[in-house]
C-alpha cells in the first residue's frame, strides 16, 4: 500500500548518489489493477548500476497517455510498515507484484525482526530494496513534523538507514536507495534545508545509493547537486 500523505504525481525522480555508475533515472510509481495479469519481472532493475536507468524524458509529457515505447516501468510500494506481532498490509503479496521496495527503517514503522523478514522476502524475489526513512513518531506513523535542525535530520536519516543496511547484511539482501516517507518526505519537497540534509546523509552513507524523489521537489535538486 503506498503511502496517501505523501504527495503523489506522475513522475518520480530517482536520482544516484555519489558511486560509480551515478547518473540521472525516472520511474513510475503505478498501482496493480485487480485483474491485470501478471507481468514478468525485468532481469535487471533501474536501480542498479550495471542495469538500464531511463532518463527523465521517458515519463508521460503532457498528451501522453504512457511512456515512451521501450521504456522500462518499477512498480514501487512502501512496505515492511508492521510492527512486532502487528502487520501493516500483505507484504508477501506485494512482493509478488512489484519491482522495488521502500521497507520502513524503525522511524515511523518497523523492528528488526520486521526488517529482517521484508528484506529477506524481497531479495528472494528479485525485488529492489529501498530504505524508507521518517519522522521516530510510530503512533502518528511519522505523518507529523517533528521540529528538528537540518543536522538532527541528516543524523536521523544516517541512523535509520544504516541500520537498515546492517539488517540487509544479515538477511542476504543489499539497500540500493532511499526514499523519505510522510511528513518528511513531504518537507523535504519544499524546503532546500531540508532535502539537502537528507542528501548529505545519503552521500555520507555506503553503497552509492540513489535518492527516490518526486521530480520537480527541493528533494531532486538536492540529490542533484
């Protein structure tokens, strides 16, 4: 299930951290209809450095009704949002159905236990793995501010996602970008401090990752920068 206080457009910018082979990709964020037969993964994700990254260009433009032909679409939902004994959704089923997979890092949703089993279903089942970072507010699902400085921010978003990348490690699984959730997600659209605080903590981390970001936001031009 996706994530309905996050703003939403037809475009999502996905843009490669420091690493080699960074550079510019897009991906449509796209709901599964409930009779549409099932679609072959491809072999290789947008995500990864040694795979295909589309350009910006391959989103719908105005009087498109779809992308490009040959372009390449990521099915993505926000998952593993459960916690402890209480599940948030079918993540098995998503599984089944998409190719990339924002999993709660402990902030506004998740636990170890939770981590472990998300990313071991998702790296079982060819799925990219994203961190999905929030506000540490789990009774209000991290759809709240929390008044932070931009550093508590960039400390915050290096916490949850390293220990999102340390479960990965136990689990066989790899984290390969990240994409803010709720309330911070939707700050970071906005206000430059913000996303740039998110973006230093990205670079600062390992793995080269890539930041997941609504095309057009403060959030992609911080990634950019």
């Amino acid at each position: 299930p996706h994530d309905a206080s996050e703003r939403q457009g037809h475009r999502a910018a996905s843009v490669r951290g420091e690493g080699p082979g960074d550079g510019p990709a897009a991906t449509l964020e796209l709901s599964k209809a409930p009779d549409r037969p099932r679609v072959s993964k491809p072999a290789r994700s947008l995500y990864q450095p040694d795979g295909p990254r589309l350009g910006l260009d391959a989103a719908p433009q105005a009087g498109q009704s779809g992308p490009k032909e040959g372009a390449q679409m990521d099915l993505n939902s926000d998952l593993g949002e459960g916690f402890g004994p209480w599940s948030m959704g079918d993540d098995a089923a998503m599984l089944g159905v998409v190719t990339s997979a924002n999993i709660a890092c402990g902030g506004h949703a998740s636990d170890p236990d939770t981590m472990f089993a998300t990313l071991r279903m998702a790296a079982e089942g060819g799925v990219v793995i994203g961190a999905h970072p929030g506000y540490a507010d789990p009774l209000g699902f991290g759809r709240r501010v929390i008044p932070m400085e931009p550093v508590e921010i960039a400390r915050m978003v290096a916490a949850q996602v390293g220990a999102l990348q340390g479960v990965a490690a136990l689990a066989g699984a790899k984290v390969a970008y990240i994409k803010a959730h709720g309330a911070l997600a939707n700050l970071a659209a906005d206000r430059r401090e913000v996303a740039d605080a998110i973006a230093s903590a990205v670079k600062a981390l390992p793995g080269g990752l890539a930041i997941l970001a609504i095309s057009g936001t403060e959030l992609e031009a911080a990634g950019r920068a």
